[in-house]
C-alpha cells in the first residue's frame, strides 16, 4: 500500500541504520522528501528560542542548495560575470569562520580540471544604480579563470551547469568533511565549535551525477569512506544514478575495521511513485542491480495486459535498453538491434515518442493503441527471445505454479 511522502520520511526517521540508501528515477520526489525530512527533523515553525537552543539537528544537500548560488551575467559590458551567493549561514560559516577556500578550490579542481580556477571576492565597495556607495560583502562572489598555458589566462569565465554543480557540492562536501572531523573530537567541550553538537542527520540528493564515470566513482568511495569514519551521524543518501548508486551499495557493503563499520549498519531502499500518487519505499536485494535491467523489468510490468498501463516514458525506457545492449555487443548503432524489415518504421516511432518524454512520475500521456502493441511485440517477441533476457513475469508465473 503506499504512502503519503510525509509517511516515507517518518519511515526514514524511525529506521536505526546509520546509513539509508536510495534509488529512485529522477521526477518520482525525492528532493520533496529531503524537504520532508527536514520539516520532520527541525520543523520551520519551530519556537525560534527552542531552535537556537537545540542547535542544528540536520544538514542537507539537494536541489535547494544550489539555489543559493546565481549569475550575475553583467548584460550591459558581458565581460565581468559572477557566481553569486544568497546571503546564508551554510556558506558563511564554510568560508569565511573555517577558511575552507582552498580545500573547496582543490576539491573543485580535482573534479573538474586544474586550469579552471575558482576565486572568491574580498570585501568590496561600488556604486549602485543610484550612484550611492554599497558594501560587498568578502565571500559573496566567485570568478572563475582558466589558464592557457603560456602564462596567461581568460578571465570571467562562465563555467558549465556540470561544473556549477560540482562547485556547489564541494562547497558542501568541505563542510561535511569539517563537520565529521569536529564531531569525531569525542569530549564536547574539546570541540571547536559546539553548534554541531546536536546535529543528528545529513540528507544528501543526487550529488554531480554530471561527472564522468571515473570521477563519480571517486566522487562516491571518498563519500563513503568519510560517512563510516564518522561519529554519531546518520545519512540518507538518494539518487536516480545508477553507477553512483551501485558504487555506494558496494561500499557499504564491505566492513571497515578502521572505523568499526559493519555492513548492519546501512540499508538499501528504492523508491516509487504509483498511479495513484503515493509511494512506495522498499528495501532492495542484497547485490547491486543493472539498471537496464531494472527498466525491462518495468517495461514488462508496463505491457502486461492484466495490470499493465503504458504511458510514452516507457518508450525513453526501451530506447535506454537497447542503447546499452548495443554497446554490449558491439553494435555501432542501438537501431541494429531492431527486426530488419521494419526497422526505419520502428526506429522513427521509438525516437518519436521517447525524444519528447520525461522522466518516469513526471508525465501521464495518452499513447495510442497501435503504438502499444509495438511496444508490447518490441519487448516479447524481439528483444527478450532474440538476446535471451530473462523475463521476470514468465519466471514469478513458473515459481507461483510451483514448477521450478
């Protein structure tokens, strides 16, 4: 039966793990629950003396974090662009009390390449439209420069999306790294600072899933190595990438001695929306899963005639299948996989309705009945029987009848 998202962050809430991984196609809610979460943990409407006594019981990372940050395109002179931060505790305390500049600079670098140089703004005074004198505060801007090699470099850059979300989640990550440290000081009263000492919880959603592979996997085992040498936190991490999600699955799968981890400690959900609005929250199997095989699953759900019910994302999901299968066999083109005598026609429909689809909960949109029976003779006459996929209906149906 499914639940409210309110209900899905109760659930979290009440699960004494100290780590809680989620997968979740992106659109199904799990920024809205990070937001769940936190209402439940340190609600808004809290008394604001019980707030500042109790310190900060959660920190969280997730589509609202990178609202902090904007450009300032200078549209007169498009020469002096900035990346602007909103006013804010999370980034004050990172910058200017913890002088974590150069650890975020470094991260950033790493990530992405170490030409490309982030700087960010001492106090400054200029004028305003009005020509009057105002105040810019240290730490509230960032420029960015790139080196060309002979000692010179391109100055006010406009970086990437990719890379403006790598920036942000080094911003945080440095927080998170000084955060553990304090917190790892077992005596209070030895910290340097005590306005962690009641933080309880740090909610993490989709972290750059903008990386290459190699770095997202390096992004992930450092994410996981710091996670168990922490002391006293827990985290809920959810994410819609399936390489982020199956190197953290394999991470807290193994044991640390180091830091006395032990696999009890984590659990591994998913999360989906259904039909009907609500959620359903399930702790996934004991292995990482191939997330092409996750879609077939949900294409075979999706043509079944009793229960199924077939909407144009699902189209995006067989076009996702075939791509990878192709590569995995060595196909230059993901179309070669289709049946020859019709194979432009099926081609054209698949681009057709899958270029225009989003994301699985994102949309409900009427497909035409000719268009599901291709996709329902694509699914059970060609690509499972052609590339000998095992098909999850037919074999739940021989276990139910008993003759396995």
């Amino acid at each position: 039966m499914g639940q409210s998202l309110t209900e899905i962050a109760q659930a979290l809430r009440d699960t004494d793990k100290k780590v809680q991984l989620i997968y979740a196609f992106n659109g199904t809610g799990k920024t809205r629950l990070s937001r769940e979460f936190k209402e439940l943990v340190a609600p808004k409407d809290a008394d604001e003396e019980d707030q500042k006594e109790s310190g900060i019981k959660i920190l969280y990372y997730n589509a609202f974090t990178e609202d902090l940050f904007y450009w300032d395109n200078d549209l007169d002179a498009d020469t002096n662009r900035k990346f602007k931060i909103q006013p804010n505790n999370f980034t004050k305390w990172v910058l200017q009390d913890q002088g974590q500049e150069n650890n975020i600079v470094t991260h950033f670098q790493h990530y992405t390449s170490d030409k490309l140089s982030p700087r960010f703004n001492e106090e400054y005074i200029t004028k305003d439209k009005d020509n009057q004198d105002i105040t810019i505060s240290a730490y509230s801007e960032i420029t960015f420069s790139i080196a060309r090699g002979d000692d010179r470099s391109i100055n006010n850059i406009k970086i990437s999306k990719g890379e403006e979300s790598c920036l942000i989640w080094c911003v945080f990550y440095s927080l998170l790294e000084q955060v553990v440290e304090v917190l790892n000081v077992a005596e209070p009263s030895e910290r340097e600072t005590d306005q962690f000492n009641d933080l309880e919880y740090v909610f993490i959603d989709d972290p750059v899933s903008s990386l290459d592979d190699n770095h997202l996997i390096e992004l992930a085992v450092n994410l996981a190595e710091l996670i168990k040498k922490s002391n006293g936190l827990k985290f809920i991490i959810s994410t819609h990438n399936p390489l982020f999600y199956n190197v953290l699955f394999n991470e807290f799968n193994n044991a640390d001695s180091r830091y006395h981890f032990k696999v009890k400690h984590s659990i591994k959900r998913r999360l989906e929306k259904l039909d009907d609005g609500t959620y359903l929250l399930e702790d996934s199997k004991d292995s990482p899963f191939s997330y092409h095989l996750f879609l077939l699953s949900e294409l075979e759900k999706a043509i079944d005639p009793e229960s199924g019910n077939i909407q144009k994302y699902h189209f995006n999901f067989l076009r996702n299948v075939l791509e990878k299968t192709s590569t995995f066999l060595g196909y230059s083109k993901w179309e070669d996989l289709l049946p020859q005598e019709a194979r432009r026609a099926y081609y054209n429909r698949i681009i057709n309705l899958s270029s225009h689809s989003k994301h699985h909960g994102e949309e409900i949109s009427i497909v035409d009945e000719n268009d599901k029976r291709v996709l329902r003779y694509l699914i059970n006459e060609v690509i499972i029987p052609t590339y000998h996929f095992r098909s999850n209906i037919n074999n739940k149906e021989t276990e139910e009848n008993g003759t396995v």
